[in-house]
C-alpha cells in the first residue's frame, strides 16, 4: 500500500467509524498530519489530509474506489475487500452492516515529493 501512496496512486482510503468511537478517538480533520512508516518502521512519506467526509458503507462510491488505488480500482473490488476488512478487522463489537458510518479520507502526499 506505500508503493501505491509513494508512486501518487492511492490518494484515499477508508475506516469504519465506529472503530474511532470505540477507541475513543476523534475522526481525522481537514490540515492533519500523518508519517506513514514502511515494514522496517522507517518514516517514508508525511501526508496531509486535504478531505473527509462520513458516508454509509452501501453509499460509497466509485469515484472514493479509485483514488483509494487498489485492485482494479472497481468500486465491486473496493466493497469486496473492505466489508471483509470491517469484519475481521473491527476494534468494536457492532460487526459489519451495509449502513455503518464510513469515513473517508483524502490525502496529498507532502513528503517525498
């Protein structure tokens, strides 16, 4: 997934809101920062957040499947892996729902250029 935000394909990407509810943690803002480590933990990219909006699971759109730039980029792939992903990733207890709140993030990568 570095590779994809590095060579400028992935400029998106998706987490279940109830996941931050959970933990008890803010959604991301507009203007935040994030260092993104490679599988050594090395720092490789600052990214910034330029766009964030809460979106059921079932009205995410194509346009959000491509920028997230994985797969064949298909909104049928992004909704594949992701309802998968909120099932057997979650930190919470709610499982997986077509209508659960999904926020979507976009991001320009700041460093490297």
């Amino acid at each position: 997934m570095l590779t994809l935000v590095l060579d400028g394909t992935k400029t998106a990407t998706a987490s279940a809101q109830w996941d931050y509810e959970h933990e008890g943690e803010p959604i991301p803002r507009v203007g935040d920062l994030s260092i993104l480590l490679d599988g050594a933990e090395h720092p490789r990219a600052l990214i910034e957040v330029t766009h964030v909006d809460v979106r059921p699971f079932d009205e995410v759109d194509a346009e959000h499947a491509h920028l997230e730039g994985e797969g064949d980029r298909s909104l049928e792939h992004w909704r594949t892996v992701h309802e998968r992903f909120f099932a057997d990733h979650a930190s919470h207890d709610r499982g997986f729902s077509p209508s659960m709140p999904v926020v979507l993030e976009r991001f320009r990568v700041l460093y490297p250029r």
